[in-house]
C-alpha cells in the first residue's frame, strides 16, 4: 500500500492506493478560505497541517476497521496546491497566514512588472507568468507594504515546506513546487538571483530545492502515532498537484492532455522542452529534469458551480440527500440545449489567470431575452467555464502542437454531463479514469519510483473471472453541438476583448 496526500486549495485528501492504482481508503478534510480584506484570500498554515495529519489518521483508522490485516503504507507521497506562501519566525512559526494563488493584493506589482524587460526576462527564466499568483509578486507587495513583517521573517515558505518542516525538522521544496514561484530558474534548477533581487530576500531565506523523489523517514514516534503509521515510515516530497494530475492519468505524451477541474481549472500538455512564446500566455512548470508540464490555469472553476448553487438554487439546499443541489443543477443544465439559446456568460467572478492574466475581469451575461430562464443562466455558466479552459487550450496547440486525446480528471470527472460538453467543446475524445483522484495517485507512482518499485495502470476486476477490465470511459465529441459551441465560443472571445476596457 502507498498512501497519496493531496494538499488543495479547499481540503486535504488522503487515499490509500495498492500497487495497481486501486482506492483501498481514502478521506477528505476540508477547511475554509479566508478573505479578510477585497481580493485577499488566505488560509491559516495551522488548519491546513492538522487536516493532512487527520487525513492519514482517518484514512489509516477506515482500513484498520475494514480489513483482518491492515497494510502498511510503504511511504507516503505528497501533491500540493501551488503558489502559497507562508512568511515564518526562526522558530517555524507562522508570522502569517498562507496567501494562496486566488489573492490579488500585488495586482499592480504585477501589471507593471508584466510590461517591463525585466518581467520578460523573468517569464523565460522561471516559466511562471508574471501575476498576483507568484511568490515573486506577493514578496514584492509584502516588502513595500508590511515592512514589519518582512523584516521579522526568517523564512517565506509554501504550504507543503511548512508540513515537512513540522514533520522533519528541515526546510525542502521539490522542484515542481519551486517551479511555480516565480523565483526558480527551470534551466539550471537554481533560485534565480534576478528574481531575489526584486523580491529584495536572500537564497538562504527560501527552502532548499529537492528532486521529487527525495526521502525522509519519519522520526518522531508522537507524530507518527497521530497517524497510525509505523515510525520511520518513508515520506516522499512529490510534486504541485497540477503536475502530477497528468502523471496520474498518465497524459505525459504529445498530444495528449489533461484538464482538471475542482476549485479552479487548468488544461496541460507534457514536453521535453520549457515553452519559450513571448506572448506570456502559459506556465512551464517541472515534473522531473527535462520534463515539463505545459499549459495554463482558469481561475474560475468549481467556484462557478458553487456561487450558481448558492445563489440561485437556494430552496434545494434544503432538500434531502435525494434532492442533491448538484443533481438538480445537472438537470437543470440537461435540461437546455447546446448553445443555451444564445445566452453567453463571461466566468471570471475571481479575475482570471490564463490565457489572459487578467485579475480585473469580471463575470458577465450577454445575450439576454424574455425566454430565457434559470436553466439558460444555468447552462451558460457552465459553458463559460469550459469555454474559458478551450480557450487556454487553444493557445496551448499554438505553442505545443496539436491536442489529440484529453483526460478529465478533478470534480469535473465525476460529472458525465459535464465531461461530454468538454468533448463537444474541444471536438476530441475525452477520456476518465476509474478514480477521479489524479493528483494523489501522481504522487504515489512518484512515490513507487522513489523507492524503486513498478507501479501500474488503475484496474478493475470483475468478480466473476478476476480478468482486468478497460478503466477508461471514452466521451466521443458530437460534430453538431460542437458547431453550436464555437459560434457561441467565437462571441465569448469577442465580448471579453470588448469589455477589457471597462473591467
């Protein structure tokens, strides 16, 4: 048994894999995002780490309870959300909360380092877009707006840095994480000295870089006994969850894609090259050396279903397990047809990260008449959605070549409705996995490779003759309502470069 830990951006999920990939236990904890102020979102550092202990606790309980014998977790391997950042004490405490990848507050750092020599010399180095997201663009607002706080900080760390420091006792970053800051040199595997300058922070002030199969081995039996697991379990550092999603559905060939949608969205090719176009568009981010995940992230995903659900489907969140609001909001896009009417809907309620990197935009709904409804608004939103990651996929083949074959992994992979829409959108087979736990299952074949031992495909056994079944389920595109998409597509790209201006 292998356990994958997934650090996101609204709970900690720990899942229990065998060898094959299959689920053995798994369990969520989830905790809430904080928005002190217009366009900050932050989470506290101390919920964060106590939910990735209770997840493995819970997770290592469910099998003592179901099974005569319980396995041991040969190690366990973690994924991580991106883009946190965590100022610390020289003690390890928090001076702060952790500022994750939705915040906003360095908008105008950004906006004007983007336009600058130095920020296109920047994105070619570190291959992270220049935008609120970044630790570069965060330090920067921190130095020239909290000068108390950046000179008490010993160390500015990310989510993932923060559990292993707890665990082990040593400040480490793998480099799929550091990737994504903004201030880590992809070609030589370095902290970029350009980058340090600006945020005004030295190297020795950030965590040590470490391949994704580096290993430590648990040593305090307290901690290990919060989680049930033998002292000296091995602990693999792993990589950034949107990495690892295409390890884990194995979309690590040309052509073909990941797209995985939960809080936000993102669609992903591999490449053996950095992505050199001079537009910014799209992240380069590290898997292992001389393998490169390539694409770009949406801010607004299942944050969309979410404010739709709450907002607008109010008396059903009061219905029994039977009345599901996320049934009731399927049928209720199920029950429009493609194209919604000629309604159209702009989904950046939180800004927007690629193609645009646009944290001003805002959502909008174009094209309203008497006959639309709350189902229309309903469909159109959850096109908008997929239009946004369409269009990230777009220029996605202008830099990387032609998309053949996607897979769908995230919540998004649990909605079949939805899913088929993306294969009519994109006008290409979409294929899911058995789990829908991608990013996990990443870190664990990460894990297995650390420790040598040969992971395989998910399978499926059929109780009857134990042969191993297909674990895909193919989506294939229909030409008619992808015809009815672009239309709609090609007024969506319109109206956002219309509105720019005024957002």
């Amino acid at each position: 048994m292998i356990i994958g830990l997934d650090i996101g951006t609204s709970s900690a999920k720990a899942v229990a894999f065998d060898y094959e990939g299959n689920i053995l236990s798994q369990h969520s904890v989830p905790y809430p995002i904080l928005n002190p102020s217009e366009g900050w979102y932050e989470q506290d550092p101390e919920i964060v780490y106590a939910a990735c202990i209770e997840s493995i606790r819970y997770v290592m309980i469910n099998l003592r309870q179901s099974r005569a014998e319980i396995p041991k977790p040969v190690c366990i391997s973690v994924s991580s959300a991106m883009h946190g950042l965590i100022a610390v004490d020289s003690a390890g405490q928090p001076l702060s909360n952790c500022i994750i990848w939705a915040d906003r507050r360095s908008e105008n750092i950004a906006v004007a380092l983007e336009a600058s020599e130095m920020g296109r010399l920047l994105y070619q180095q570190t291959g992270t877009p220049i935008h609120p997201m970044s630790l570069l663009c965060k330090l920067m607002w921190i130095k020239s707006n909290d000068q108390k706080l950046f000179a008490q900080s010993h160390k500015f760390i990310g989510i993932k840095e923060f559990l292993f420091y707890r665990l082990f006792g040593v400040y480490v970053v793998d480099h799929s994480i550091a990737s994504a800051t903004g201030l880590f040199d992809i070609h030589h595997l370095t902290w970029s000295d350009q980058a340090l300058s600006l945020a005004g922070i030295s190297e020795e002030q950030l965590a040590s870089p470490v391949p994704v199969d580096y290993i430590l081995n648990m040593p305090s039996r307290e901690i290990a006994a919060l989680m049930h697991i033998p002292e000296d379990t091995p602990f693999v550092i792993g990589g950034s969850d949107g990495c690892l999603a295409n390890l884990g559905v194995g979309a690590i060939s040309p052509g073909v894609a990941s797209v995985t949608v939960g809080t936000s969205g993102a669609i992903r090719v591999a490449s053996s090259q950095a992505n050199q176009e001079k537009k910014q568009r799209l992240f380069t981010y590290l898997l292992r050396p001389n393998e490169y995940i390539i694409g770009g992230a949406v801010n607004n995903g299942g944050v969309l279903r979410n404010w739709f659900r709450d907002n607008f489907l109010c008396e059903f969140t009061q219905m029994e397990a039977d009345g599901d609001p996320s049934a009731v909001l399927n049928a209720l896009v199920d029950s429009v047809v493609p194209g919604a009417e000629g309604l159209i809907f702009l989904p950046y309620l939180t800004g927007e990260r690629a193609p645009h990197w646009n944290s001003n935009a805002k959502g909008v709904y174009f094209g309203i008449q008497l006959h639309h409804g709350r189902a229309h608004f309903a469909r159109a939103m959850m096109e908008g959605m997929l239009f946004a990651i369409y269009s990230v996929g777009l220029a996605l083949e202008e830099n990387t070549g032609p998309i053949h074959t996607i897979f769908a992994s995230g919540g998004l992979a649990r909605s079949s409705l939805l899913v088929q829409m993306l294969a009519d959108i994109f006008n290409k087979p979409v294929f899911t996995k058995n789990t829908v736990e991608s990013s996990a299952w990443g870190a664990a074949l990460i894990g297995l490779e650390a420790l040598g031992i040969q992971g395989g495909e998910p399978t499926i056994k059929n109780k009857q003759t134990e042969e191993k079944q297909d674990t895909e389920h193919c989506y294939k595109p229909s030409a008619e309502h992808h015809a009815v998409y672009i239309k709609n597509f090609q007024k969506f790209e319109h109206l956002y470069h219309i509105l720019e201006g005024e957002f």
